[in-house]
C-alpha cells in the first residue's frame, strides 16, 4: 500500500498560537478511531508534590483496550 503525503515541514514549538498537542492528539484519535473504533481508555496522572503539596513533576499516561 503506498500513501502520498503532501509536502511537510518541521516546527520547533515552544510557544504557539495553537495548542500543538491538541492537534496532535485530535489527529491520532481519528486515525485511531477510524481503524479499531471508539476509544476506550483509562487516563493515569503520577504526581510528585513537594512537603507543601505543590506538584514538581508529573507523568501523564492511559491505558487502551479494545
């Protein structure tokens, strides 16, 4: 199977007008949807909080099944 792609170029974001990881997880959803259908999924945050509860880093994940 061959796809042509059109002509791409390649951003550096560090500040944008649009929110990049909107689009690309927008873009993702509907390819996936369209090939294993609705998404199931269990969104996972791990937080590390300093002595004061205020959040140093994070890890954000999901789980997916079919």
């Amino acid at each position: 199977m061959s796809t042509v792609l059109p002509p791409l170029s390649l951003d550096e974001v560090s500040r944008a007008a649009e929110n990049p990881f909107t689009a690309v997880n927008t873009l993702l959803g509907d390819f996936n949807t369209g090939h294993v259908g609705p998404t199931k999924h269990v969104p996972l945050w791990l937080l590390a909080r300093d002595a004061d509860g205020k959040v140093q880093a994070g890890l954000l994940g999901q789980t997916y099944w079919s």
